[in-house]
C-alpha cells in the first residue's frame, strides 16, 4: 500500500515530500502510522537517504520503503540538510482518502 506524504502544517503551499510502501498486507491505518514513523527524524534523517552518514554514524531513519519527493537543502557550505519531520497538522492520502495527522492518530478529510 502506498502512502502519500504532504508537508502543509507550518508551509504556505502543501507538497508531497514522500511516498512510501507500507508492507504488504498492511491495513489502511497501519500504513498510515508506518508512514509517520518513516518521515520523521528520530535516530538519523529520513529524507538523505544513506545508511550511513559521513564519518560511520548509523542514519537509524533509512528506509528503503520510503521515496523523497522534495529536493534537500543545500547551504552556502555545501552541507546537505534532510527535511523536517511529519507534524501534526500535515496530510497522508492513501488511494483517494486523505487523512490530517491528528494529535493522535488520523483525521480523514474531505
């Protein structure tokens, strides 16, 4: 099941920043909660997608189940910087649903 992830909490504009496959066999709202826990930054960066980081730390939030859609930041030093973490607020579509990250759990929305 294929999970779309929208950034539109603290943006002017609602992007997808992801889709990720949940497992197969997943139900609806499993998917939906792998997909959060997927892009957000808890051990690592979910979006630079590298097992490990320069210098032989582990990036704990790789996934290979998850592909980013919206380009990284770059600064002026040439430092890569992942995207922010999935918030309450954001979105998630999962065929022709859409669900609101709640502050527990999913809304479905109109």
């Amino acid at each position: 099941m294929k999970v779309s992830v929208i950034h539109s909490a603290f943006d002017d504009t609602p992007h997808v920043v992801a889709f990720v496959d949940a497992p197969e066999g997943t139900e609806e709202m499993e998917a939906l909660e792998y997909a959060y826990r997927w892009t957000n930054n808890v051990m690592g960066s979910w979006s630079i997608k590298k097992e490990v980081f320069e210098g032989g730390e582990s990036n704990g939030d790789f996934n290979p189940n998850v592909t980013v859609m919206a380009p990284l930041h770059v600064d002026d030093s040439g430092k890569e910087w992942g995207l922010r973490s999935t918030s309450v607020g954001d979105q998630m579509l999962v065929g022709t649903k859409k669900y609101e990250v709640a502050s527990f759990g999913f809304k479905e929305v109109a």
